[in-house]
C-alpha cells in the first residue's frame, strides 16, 4: 500500500469529456489529484483504527475461544482418566508405557499452555507476550514428552499426532496471530504519523 499517496483524492468533474468516478476506463492526469484535507485525513485514520479494532477484538476472541475449547477437553481427558484409566483410546495405547498419573499430569499441562496463551490474548498490559512464552515452553515439554512415549510404541500412532502438537500449534498460532495484528497497528500508527508530517508542511 503506498500510504503517501492516501492523501491524494480524484476531484470529481462531471463535463463532458472530463474524468468521470463512474467510469472505469478513465485515467486520472495530474489535474485531476488534489490533496485530501485534514478533516478527510483524520476520518479516513479513524476509520483503520476502528476496523483495526474490532478484527483485534474478533481473531483475538476465535481463538481465545478454541484454545479454551482445547483446556475443557483436556480436563475432561484428566479426570476421565483419574475416574477410569486407560478407557479412553487415545490414552490405552500407552498403558504400558507409563502410570495413570502421568497421564494426568501431562493433560493438565496441556491445559496449563491453553491458559496461559488465553491470557496473552485477552491481556492488555505491556507484558502480555510472556503469556505466549509461557505456553510455548510448556507446549514443547508436551512436545518432548508425547513424542518420546509414542515411539516406544510398537507402531506409530497417527491418530494421537495430536497430543503432542495440538497445544504447540495453538501457541504458535497466538504468535503468529498477535505479529499480524501489531504489524497492521504498526502501519495505522505510521500513517497517521505522515497526516501530522503533512500538516506541519
């Protein structure tokens, strides 16, 4: 986007034979460009700070809502496992891998990293991306730990790649989702920064 050129307008002209808006195959010379004027600025930069906004609010609450979507499943998945160990599928295949309540253990640090990446993204202080860390350490020590287990396995379960990368794809998601959303904030700020350079000109 080239944002110089946001404050420059076509000036309408109905003549005949002069630029029309309505017409798709004119082409605008240099009469037809006159600067937008400090109202029409400060709209226009209203308006990117308000859709700016509320697509903050909406990517920010969808996947608030799957990874707390992930954190309930999770704790499902414990307390399944603390009432009747080893009926859920996904948890049989290691019955002879290692003791109930280290199943239990890791689900609820998988809810742990949904949390904390839940409160990255609902946070609003200067600090919020700690949150992100948070859940990703604790994501990659799922990571580790479900991978290992798996390839113990006589046969590779494909079916479970889930358990070991489902809470690290959502904090990698977080990250990915909040840089977009700063980036498009970045160049909101900046070209409002070039209204008041032209301003002072």
């Amino acid at each position: 986007m080239n944002r110089t050129g946001r404050w420059w307008r076509l000036r309408r002209r109905g003549a005949p034979g002069e630029l029309d808006d309505d017409d798709p195959f004119s082409l605008a010379s240099h009469d037809d460009l006159q600067p937008m004027d400090t109202q029409e600025q400060e709209d226009m930069i209203l308006s990117l700070e308000k859709n700016h906004a509320q697509q903050n609010r909406l990517w920010r609450g969808v996947f608030a809502a799957f990874l707390i979507g992930y954190a309930a499943f999770s704790m499902y998945s414990a307390f399944y496992q603390a009432l009747f160990p080893w009926d859920l599928r996904f948890h049989a295949y290691f019955m002879e891998e290692m003791h109930p309540w280290i199943v239990i253990l890791a689900d609820w640090v998988a809810v742990l990293a949904c949390l904390f990446a839940v409160k990255g993204l609902v946070d609003r202080s200067s600090s919020y991306q700690q949150w992100f860390w948070f859940s990703c350490y604790a994501s990659l020590f799922l990571t580790v730990f479900w991978l290992y287990y798996m390839l113990r396995l006589p046969k590779f379960r494909w079916d479970v790649i889930w358990l070991p990368f489902g809470p690290l794809s959502g904090s990698g998601i977080c990250f990915y989702i909040d840089h977009l959303l700063k980036d498009s904030f970045e160049d909101i700020r900046k070209l409002r920064g070039y209204m008041y350079n032209y301003k002072t000109i």
